[in-house]
C-alpha cells in the first residue's frame, strides 16, 4: 500500500465519519441530559428524504438543509414529548420514531415522486459542492505534510467542516458554559438541579433539540453531500452505529471524534479493499462489508473498558410535591 492509497482512505474515511460524528455528537448532548435516543437512525432517516426533496424541488441545498433539520427536529419533539411530558419509556420512543421514519420516507417519496421511495437524482445548486481549503494546491508539494493538507483535509463540503467544528464547541459548550454545567447536572442529579430552581423539563427539551438539529445535519449530509439523492433505509445503520461510538467515546466530544473517524476508517477500508488477501488467508467480501458492524458488537459487548452512563439516565424525572 502506498502513501497515495493511504491518503485516499483517510479522505473517504473522512467522509464516510462525517454523519456519524454528527450522530454521535447529538447523541451525547441528548444523554448527558439523561435521554437515552435510540432514535437517533430515524431522526437522520427523516432528515435525509427531506433535505433531499426539498433541494430537488427548490433547486437549493441550504433550503434541503433546513428542511432536513425541521424534519428532524419533529422527530425530536415527539421524542421529547413521550419521554419527559409523558415519561414513557425513552428506549420504546425512540426504536418507534425508528420504524415511523422508515415507513414515512418510503411512503412520502412514492406518493410525491413515484421512483419507488427514492428521490429524483440531485444536481448543480441542489448538492454541496467542494471546498477547496486556503494554499491546499501550493502546499501539496511539502513532503508529508502537504498531501495531507491538500488531499485528506482540503476538498471537502461544508457540512464535514461543520462537523469538525462541532467537536471543540460541544467541548466548550458542556465543559465552559453554565448551560452545559446544568445540563450534565440533569443527567446525574436531576433533583438536585430541581432544587436549585433549574427547570429540569426546559433543559431535558433543549437537549434534545440540540440532538435533533445534529441529527438533521447529518442526514442532509448523507442525501445532498455524500450521496446525490434519497434512496430508501440509505442511513443502514449508522444511527445505531453513532450510539456504539458514543459509548466507545465514554460520552466525550473528542473521544467522539477519535470513535467516529474509526467507524469511517474501517469502512473507507471495506470499500477500496472488497476482499482483502493478507497473504496467508484472504478475507471474503462479506466480512469486509461487516466490519463497521463487527466492531460495532464488539464494543457493545463490553471490551472497551468501563464506561458510566450518566447515572439518571433513562429515568423519566418526577418532580417532587
């Protein structure tokens, strides 16, 4: 393998990380306040058709986006909705908005374009184009350096630098601010942030509106910036996938990103290497293709150390009388 081969994993690999950090990110804003998202699939799922419809009708890829975002964020609200107004069973809430969003999009997309759950192709202003970042061409010819600059980290889209910069912000956000202070407080202790005249319902709500702003990023990305259109169940995954990173990341922003981009990693490695021969065996197709997933069960089952939920977590809060 060399270095140019190198190089063009990492980038793909980059690409491919993008909607699960913004995933895994969602996820632990939504769990530090103590609500557990297994609907993190559906939210992108939604979003995704939308975003994708929407450029393809207005011919605009920000207006998808946002509409990506409005979509996700109604998940949210029923999310939000059945687990804290309600206090039902956060986990049952969100495998529901999981099957209503695979049954929505596939139904929505006949009904408006007929293509069999799919979106028309998306093309011109309707997709995020690359960018190509400051002295990428002039730097390209500095030995090592350069070509990481110029080839991984230059000419991406938008939405995979937002990505990045979500990582120091969610950082700065629940480590630096006070709303992030009361926000990991709800997680752990939510009678005591009651206590202290903090309304626990509004912060639980903010959380999982900023989750599903993220999420809504995501699955714009994956229909109008990684992909060209909405194809049915097109997330396969990757919400479940984002939750195994963020327990991998033990509930940490830049854990998270080390997590996600090596989700993406062995992903980008599965597709350039259909079947891999290490010389003294060689590894099918199929178990190429499982390997996010493989990890995926392996850090579920536990070999990644121990990592604490936030100890309310799951846990409808009831105010005391």
């Amino acid at each position: 393998m060399d270095y140019l081969t190198i190089l063009q994993i990492l980038d793909s690999a980059l690409r491919l990380a993008t909607p699960l950090l913004f995933a895994c990110l969602a996820g632990l804003f939504s769990e530090r306040a103590g609500i557990f998202d297994i609907g993190l699939e559906g939210k992108m799922l939604i979003a995704a058709f939308f975003a994708a419809a929407t450029a393809y009708s207005t011919g605009s890829v920000w207006l998808g986006m946002l509409a990506g975002i409005a979509g996700s964020l109604v998940l949210s609200a029923i999310h939000g909705l059945a687990s804290i107004t309600f206090r039902g069973n956060q986990l049952i809430s969100g495998v529901a908005i999981n099957f209503l969003a695979s049954g929505l999009t596939v139904l929505i997309g006949l009904s408006w374009f007929k293509l069999g759950g799919q979106t028309p192709a998306l093309q011109g202003g309707a997709r995020f184009q690359s960018i190509n970042l400051p002295f990428a061409e002039s730097l390209s010819v500095v030995p090592v350096i350069g070509p990481l600059y110029s080839e991984v980290l230059s000419g991406h889209t938008f939405l995979v630098y937002v990505a990045l910069l979500c990582v120091p912000l969610t950082w700065y956000v629940l480590y630096r601010t006070r709303f992030g202070l009361r926000l990991r407080a709800v997680g752990e202790n939510p009678a005591a942030v009651d206590t202290a005249g903090i309304s626990v319902v509004a912060l639980r709500y903010a959380a999982v509106a900023i989750c599903g702003v993220l999420c809504g990023l995501a699955g714009a990305y994956l229909a109008t910036g990684l992909g060209a259109s909405f194809v049915k169940e097109m997330t396969a995954g990757r919400g479940y996938i984002a939750l195994a990173a963020l327990i991998f990341a033990k509930w940490r922003p830049w854990y998270a990103l080390y997590a996600t981009f090596l989700f993406g990693l062995l992903e980008a490695i599965s597709n350039r290497y259909p079947s891999l021969d290490l010389g003294f065996a060689t590894l099918p197709s199929q178990f190429m293709q499982a390997l996010p997933y493989i990890l995926t069960v392996v850090i579920l089952a536990g070999f990644v150390g121990k990592a604490t939920p936030p100890r309310a977590g799951g846990q409808p809060y009831v105010k005391e009388r």
